[in-house]
C-alpha cells in the first residue's frame, strides 16, 4: 500500500508539509482537541491542544528563515474499529534559506489516531531517543 492510499501515512504526508511551511494552523489540525503529547523537549506532556499550538509556535517561530524537513522511514501502521497506531523513525533536518543542512537529528516516533468525522486525527504522540548507558547522553542519529 503507497501513502496515497494509507489515509494513517497521509497524516504523515501532512504533518510533513505543516512543518516545512511552518503552517501552525495545518500543523495543529492534524491532533485532536484533546491530544497528549510526549515530545523530546523541555516539558514532560503536553495536554490539549492550546498547549500544542503554544509548543508549535514557538518551534515554528524560533525558525527565522531556516526550514525544517522531515523524513519518515521504517512506517508502519495497524488500523482497528476506528483507532489506528503507527510508529515511524523520524529525521528532522534544518536547512538554511538556500536548503544548506545546518544541523539534523534522527527521533522514534509513535503515534495513535482516532477516526473523526473530519479524517483521523492523533490523540496521542510520543518522540524519544535512546540514552547511551555509558554517558546518559541522547544518541540523536540512528
């Protein structure tokens, strides 16, 4: 199955392109009003959207003119009675205005998505990286 017919990696497709354009309105539109988000930044979970939409303001915001794209790879996506899970491998890549690559770091991603009357929406995401044992420092590239 391509991402064309998959509407689970459609929202990948989408959340992509929110973050490259820095669309925070497109971006927020793929969670659900009342989604929990376990990001690798800063703070332990994100409950509801307002918060979201504050994380990714300031994300998209702290950008200047830098872009950031994102790669998924690995996909995989299972789909019952209206929820479905998927978990991916994540490379976010920001480039500078000329698509030079100024820095990039590799994350895991999960996510579970509910069927609404508007598409599948995602009321929960997690994002880690593993920690070497030696040093307790995130290992950022797979």
């Amino acid at each position: 199955m391509n991402k064309l017919d998959n509407p689970i990696l459609q929202v990948l497709e989408g959340y992509k392109a929110a973050v490259w354009a820095k669309d925070v309105d497109s971006f927020v539109a793929l969670y659900d009003r009342d989604a929990v988000v376990f990001d690798m930044w800063r703070t332990w979970s994100y409950n509801g959207i307002a918060s979201w939409r504050a994380m990714t303001e300031g994300w998209f915001g702290s950008l200047g003119a830098e872009r950031v794209i994102v790669d998924f790879s690995d996909a995989r996506t299972m789909v019952a009675a209206g929820l479905a899970v998927v978990h991916a491998f994540a490379t976010y890549k920001a480039v500078d205005a000329g698509g030079v690559e100024l820095r990039a770091m590799d994350n895991r991603l999960s996510m579970t998505l509910r069927q609404q009357a508007d598409g599948w929406k995602i009321v929960h995401q997690h994002t880690s990286s593993p920690i070497a044992a030696g040093t307790a420092q995130v290992i950022f590239r797979r």
